[in-house]
C-alpha cells in the first residue's frame, strides 16, 4: 500500500513547508504599497454657527 510509504509524502511536507516559511514570507515583505501613508499633522479646524435662515 503507497499510502504508508512516508518517504514521498514527507518529502512534499518538507518541501511545502519550505515554500510557505521561506519563499512566501520573503516575497510578501518585499511588496511595497504605493501609496505610503504620511502622517498628517493635525490642526484645529475653526468651527462657525449655521446661520439657519428659518430661525
């Protein structure tokens, strides 16, 4: 029965498992958005009264 051969199936998890915490990781750090957030600095708006003509 091949199912309980562990050498290929091994190999495969081993390799799997390589892809995921290596190659994945590295490619996903190396994205760089292009739009990068700023900080905005943060000033106080002046705020009015409504004029409510119907008042």
């Amino acid at each position: 029965m091949p199912q309980l051969n562990p050498a290929p199936w091994f190999a495969i998890l081993m390799f799997s498992w390589l892809v995921f915490l290596i190659i994945i990781p590295t490619k996903v750090m190396s994205h760089t958005s292009p739009n990068d957030p700023t900080h905005i600095e943060s000033e106080e708006h002046k705020t009015e009264p409504w004029n409510w003509p119907w008042q």
